[in-house]
C-alpha cells in the first residue's frame, strides 16, 4: 500500500514544483514602465474678424408672363375672309398688323347709306337757312323792329341742323364697323392660341384668339416682410435685378429691374408679390449677331436681388452660430470666449453679424464639444507645451479628457 501512495504522489509533487518554477520565473519578469499620456489642449480652427461692407441680396423665384395678354374679338359679325400667316401659335407680329378679315360687303353698303343720308340732310340744311334769310328779307320790308323767331324760321333750322349731326354720326359709325371687319394687332407681340379659321361666320364678341405683347416680360416674386426690409424703396429706386435658369445644362441670365410690388399680402401664403419687369425678353430689337438666350414666358426663373448697403458687417459660415445664438471666439490667450452676437440677416449659407464681437478676436470655424468661458485652445501648428493645470493624465489611454 505504501508502493501504491508512492506512485501516485509523485505526479502530484511534480506538478507543485512546475508551479513553484513558474511563479518563479514570473516574479523575475521586470515590470513594465507606467506611460503617462500628456493631454493637449482642444485644437481649433479659427480666423481672424473680418469687418466690411455688404450688400444684401434677396433671393426669390417666380414665372415669366407677359406684361399684357389680350383676348382678340370682333366688334361687328361677319364670315372670315383671310387669316394671316402670322397668326398662328407661336407666330409674331407687329403693332397694327391685320390678323384676320371678315367680310365687309354689307358695311361697304352701309357706308354708302350713310354718306347719302347725310348729303340730303345736309341739303336740307342749306334750303333751311335760304327759307330763314329769304324771310328775314320779307320782314325788314314790310314791318319795322325785331322779328319773331318762328318768322325768321330759326326752329326748322335748329331742327335740320341736328338732322345733320345724326346723318354724320351714322357715316361715323359706318366708317368704324367697315374699319373693324379688320381684326388689327394691338401691339408687337405673339400668338398664343388662336380659335377662328378661314370661312367660318363669327359674331359680335366672338373671341378668335389670344395674343402676348412681347415689349416688356414681368415675373412675379413672393417676398416676405424680412425680404422687404432688406430692399431699397421700389418708389425712389428700381432695384437690379439678374434672373437665371438652366437651359440645356447651362446657366443663362437675364437682367430685369425690380419695378414696384402688388401692395397687397397674399392671404394665403402671407407674402407679397414684387414685379420684375425685362425689356425685350425675345430680344427682337438686337441684332442677329447680338442675340443671346430668349426669355421665353412661361419659363420658371430664380432671381438675385440686388439690396442695401450695410457697413462694419461680419459675415460667417450659417453652421458658425450656435443654437442658442451664440458664436465662438478665441482670446489672445487662447481661451474660448462664448459671444451673445446681434444677427442682423441670415440666408441659406451665411449669417451676418453687426454687433457683440471683440475685433482682436479669432472666430472659431470648427465644431467644439461642450465649450465654456476660459477653455483653453490650440491651434494647428501650435508648438507642444507642458500640460495646463487641472489636466489628468491617465495610463494606456488613448481617450482625452478635460476637467474644468
């Protein structure tokens, strides 16, 4: 039995003195160095304040439409008898152009009636006044003093007189209804729609089309209050204005000048409308070799326009200011300061500041964690310094940690 303990207990011995050689060899090892990771101030980046001019822009967009769009009707009825070639959709014309003519037969008729009426009522007239001084005459022989009116027969004058008057009213009318068998072009413009065609009878106030003047294009910008209040006053001033689109992948521009607005607020959308006026938007009064882009109506514009001047203006990045309003800066010690800033306007890209900044300061463009008055700052290119007070160091780590 002895044998037996003896066998089994040497594995066991074996297996402590492993473990005694191990434990050993391990409190030999020399203990590695503790690394102490020096913390550096936040690294920011920031430029200087620039202060200036600025000339405020107000953006809007709208569509363009013709200045003065008409519906073409007849004054007198009749059966179309020529259609020009120009008055078809798209088609262009000049002021007093006749676009379609209606017959004219009857008023040609009733021209002539109306010169014979009044050559008898004018001959009817001048035996009048031969009767009056005939008598006249016969007075003054055979009586003395004034005569009597119907004696003198100035009643049947006064009668064919205005017979007169009537006859040449009718010739008048007739001359305008024979003029209006010709449907003339009221201004230099094109055709939008058109509705009449040759031989068909159209009466009176049958619309046969509708035509665009093509001198002045106006677009239609809704404007807010704030937008307002950044323009010039439209009475004393005609604010520029450029108008842009993409046409076939490339910018265009068009300059236009903003005229007056609508004076009324939508009641809808709240806004009020400004007009922007453009001279010859299909720029039919340049050269051929001149000619640029047409400005086509219907077609949707943005438009750029031009406003007031502003002086000591800081103009940031819009991601600069904070969401409670505030702006970083950088002191000449390199500590952040936290400024209540006075925004004067702010757009899409840019915000422009007019007040709460120290000149000497640097605005800070990155974002900062948790910033607060005093924080000490870096920036790129800084050389390494020994750490500030009040920073913990810690080991193995690569996590900064700024205590205040």
């Amino acid at each position: 039995m002895a044998s037996g303990f003896k066998k089994a207990g040497i594995p066991i011995f074996i297996l402590i003195g492993a473990i005694v050689i191990m434990v050993s060899l391990g409190s030999m090892k020399k203990q590695p160095e503790k690394e102490e990771q020096i913390e550096k101030d936040f690294l920011v980046d920031a430029k200087p304040l620039e202060f200036g001019n600025v000339e405020f822009l107000v953006y809007s967009q709208g569509s363009v439409q013709p200045k003065n769009q008409t519906m073409l009707s007849t004054q007198v009825s009749g059966r179309v008898i020529m259609v020009a070639e120009n008055f078809v959709e798209g088609g262009f014309f000049k002021k007093g152009d006749i676009l379609v003519q209606l017959e004219d037969d009857d008023y040609q008729t009733d021209l002539l009636l109306a010169e014979a009426e009044l050559a008898r009522a004018q001959a009817s007239l001048d035996e009048e006044k031969a009767r009056g001084e005939v008598a006249a005459q016969e007075w003054r022989s055979f009586n003395k003093g004034s005569a009597p009116e119907l004696g003198l027969r100035k009643p049947q004058l006064a009668r064919e007189q205005a017979t007169v008057k009537a006859a040449q009213a009718s010739l008048q009318r007739a001359k305008r209804n024979l003029e209006r068998t010709n449907i003339r072009a009221p201004y230099d413009g094109l055709v939008k729609s058109r509705n009449v065609d040759l031989g068909q009878f159209v009466g009176l106030g049958a619309q046969l089309g509708e035509v665009f003047s093509t001198d002045v294009a106006e677009v239609r910008l809704p404007l807010t209050d704030d937008d307002v209040a950044f323009l010039d006053d439209l009475k004393a001033n005609k604010p520029t204005v450029t108008l842009s689109t993409d046409v076939a992948g490339k910018e265009v521009q068009w300059q236009g000048s903003l005229v007056r607005d609508e004076a009324i607020l939508d009641g809808r959308s709240r806004v009020i409308y400004g007009v922007v006026e453009v001279n010859d938007p299909y720029q039919l009064l340049v050269p051929d070799e001149q000619r640029g882009e047409e400005l086509r109506f219907g077609r949707f514009v943005k438009a750029e326009i031009t406003g007031v001047n502003a002086s000591n203006i800081v103009v940031l990045p819009r991601n600069v200011l904070r969401l409670d309003g505030t702006v970083l800066t950088v002191d000449e010690n390199k500590q952040i300061n936290i400024n209540f800033v006075s925004v004067q306007r702010a757009d899409e890209n840019f915000i422009y500041i007019n007040d709460g900044f120290n000149p000497e300061h640097k605005v800070v463009m990155s974002a900062v964690p948790n910033p607060y008055n005093g924080m000490p700052v870096r920036f790129l290119g800084d050389e390494d310094t020994s750490p500030p007070s009040g920073i913990e160091t810690r080991d193995n780590s690569n996590d900064i940690e700024v205590k205040q």
